[in-house]
C-alpha cells in the first residue's frame, strides 16, 4: 500500500502502481468526469501514469490554469486526426500548444482552402464527440523511428 496525500492534507491509501484516474474517481464521480491530468509531488503528468510510492497528489481539472495547455495539446492532436481521415496521406509536421491556441504544419497535397478549414473543424466536432481516450504510449526510440519511417 501506498500513502497519497492530497491537497487539503487528507491521505488516502492505494495498492501501488494506482493511477491519477482511480485517484480521481476515489474521490468523486465528477472529479473523475473533469479531471485531465494530476500533479504527482508537484509535476505535472497524464492520469494513467502509475504511481508506486508514497506521493503528493493534485488532480488537475479543465478549469485549472494547468490545463489550457494540455487542452490546446489534445487539440491539435484532434486537428491531426481530423485532416489524416479528410485527406488521406497529408505529411504531420509539428504541432505545439502555443500562447494563444495551438497549430499544426502540414503537408497536404494540395493547399487547403477556406472550405476545407470549415471541414477540419467540423470533423474535430466529430472526433471530440466519439470520446475516445487519450492514451500514453511510450515506445523504444529505436521502434518509433522505424514506426514514422514505415508511414512516411
């Protein structure tokens, strides 16, 4: 067992290797429903990171400063999505949370026009709404390398 202590001081005890979403769903449903990362002793990860020792712990919603940039992260990942399903072998460069919103460079085969913009944003409407998870993958360099070369 481990020791989770909690903002307000309150701890709480877990099986080890226990994730921000158990914690969250422990305390409430709605914390659980609202919840988009945790703070573990004071940095910053994604709810299914497990946690083995004792730790503080914050769950960090979407209405906590913290999370604008998580959400704008998640939002260009949609983005991508959203323009890999409407056209099919666009080139994904880089696509960074910035002050302001976020972004993504891309490749398509031809230019997108304003009509396709107004297609993205409606089909990252879709997206959102299939509530898929957001799922961490931590891969060996070597295997990711050869993963981005196989698709070019």
């Amino acid at each position: 067992m481990i020791n989770i202590t909690l903002p307000d001081g309150n701890v709480r005890q877990f099986d080890a290797g226990v994730d921000g979403a158990a914690i969250a769903a422990d305390i409430s449903k709605s914390l659980a429903k609202k919840a988009v990362a945790v703070k573990i002793d004071g940095e910053l990860s994604d709810l299914s990171l497990p946690i083995e020792q004792d730790a503080q712990v914050a769950i960090v919603t979407r209405d906590d400063d913290e999370a604008v940039d998580l959400i704008r992260h998640d939002a260009a990942h949609v983005m991508a999505e959203a323009v890999q399903e409407l056209f099919p072998g666009t080139q994904v460069t880089i696509g960074p949370a910035i002050e302001y919103g976020f972004y993504y460079d891309f490749d398509p085969k031809k230019p997108f026009s304003p009509e396709d913009l107004a297609k993205i944003e409606e089909k990252m409407r879709e997206i959102v709404k299939r509530d898929e998870k957001f799922v961490r993958e931590v891969w060996d360099r070597d295997e990711a390398i050869k993963h981005f070369r196989s698709i070019g």
